[in-house]
C-alpha cells in the first residue's frame, strides 16, 4: 500500500457519519492518487492500519465498490485494486459516468449552464400555487435522498419541472434535451466531503424553489449565479 500520505487511523475522527463512511472516504483519496489497476492492499492490511473492525472495513469496501471506485480480485494475487474507470465528465463537484460520446455530455453541461438563468426566471413569471407545491416536493426528495446518485437524479427532476413551467418553447426543448443526456449518465461524488456539498446543493435549490414560487425574478438571478458556480 503507498506509504506516503496519513494513515488511515489519523483520519478518523468523531463525527455523526459512520466510521465506515469516513474509512471509505480516505480510502477515496488514496484511490484517486492511483491509476486504474493498481493495488490499494488487502482487507487485513486496511484493518490493521486503520484500527478498525474487519466488519467496519468490509462496509467501507462496499462503499467503494458501489462507487465504482474498488475492484475485488479473489484468489492468488488478489486483493483490492482500484477500478477501470470509463470516459467521465465533471459537473461541479459530480462526476459523470459516461458509457459513449463524453463530448456530447460535456457540452449538455455547459449548454444547461448557459440556459439556467433563462428557464428559472421564466418559470417564476409563470409559477402557480400549485406548481409550487410540485416544486417543494421535488425538493423533498432531494432531501431524503438515500445515495448520491439518488440525490442527484432528484436534483435533475427538480430542474425538469422547473423547465416544464417556461414559457420559452425552444429554450424549453433545448434544456430538457440537455437533461436527457445528463440522466444518461453515472453520477459520483467527486471529491471527500460530499455530505457537506450536498447539504450546501440543497440550501441553493431551496432559495431558488421559493423564489420561483415568490415570482421573484431579481432573487431568482442571484440564486443562479450561485447555483452555476463549482463551490
């Protein structure tokens, strides 16, 4: 195992997430420092380093294997080696699976960006009582999210519902034929503190929910900003 960055054990600290959270996270950042089908150690050698339980260590593995980070190899010469990743996009603090024409992925990102402003003070001119329930519960699942990927793809629904409120009929089409591409993706943290990115994520959606649902359309240019920005 690379012996140049902190062990395992000094990472840890008190915190509300699980120590199989935090192990798997630290792992991350080891993980990220290597190329694809390199060994990152046995389960006995994380244990033994970190301190942890064989059963907290086996989670945090889980963890990184749903990632798609961690590739186990049984048998002889096996062991953990970090997975073969395939073409990704980054998408602030997501990055983005892609199984074929990265490219075209790249440029929905950049187009959605360019049309945010467009479809969300469009959407507040048009925005109802009861489009603005729809909105608070697109929200909602944003909140009780179970994984990242979940989280994310709620984010998406949110932006399409949103998208259905604009008036502008080829803005319209354009943004949600952006979002088609995005849902066609793997979306994965990109970096080890996701929790608190997400909280943050949340925050932003929500203030650009309720000035949608206000008709604020000055509020709902600020949030944008805010929103499109890589935080």
């Amino acid at each position: 195992m690379p012996n140049d960055t902190p062990g395992l054990a000094a990472g840890l600290a008190t915190s509300d997430r699980t120590r199989a959270e935090q192990l798997a996270d630290l792992l991350e950042e080891r993980i990220r420092a290597l190329g694809p089908g390199a060994p990152v150690g046995t389960i006995e050698e994380i244990r033994a380093e970190s301190g942890l339980a064989r059963a907290t260590v086996s989670e945090a593995i889980r963890l990184l294997r749903d990632r798609g980070l961690l590739a186990i190899r049984p048998g002889r010469g096996g062991g953990l080696f970090v997975a073969e990743q395939g073409p990704v996009v980054r998408m602030r603090q997501t990055l983005l699976g892609v199984r074929e024409n990265p490219s075209t992925v790249a440029d929905a990102v950049e187009l959605r960006n360019q049309l945010e402003e467009l479809i969300d003070v469009g959407a507040a001119r048009r925005c109802g009582p009861d489009d603005a329930a729809e909105l608070r519960a697109c929200l909602a699942v944003m909140e009780t999210a179970s994984s990242w990927e979940a989280f994310v793809r709620a984010n998406w629904a949110l932006h399409e519902r949103i998208a259905q409120l604009c008036p502008n009929a080829m803005a319209r089409a354009v943004y949600l034929g952006t979002l088609g591409h995005l849902a066609a993706t793997e979306p994965q943290p990109s970096g080890t503190r996701a929790d608190a990115y997400r909280a943050r994520r949340l925050t932003v959606h929500s203030e650009l929910v309720e000035a949608i649902a206000a008709g604020d359309t000055r509020k709902v240019r600020t949030v944008v900003t805010r929103h499109n920005k890589a935080d």
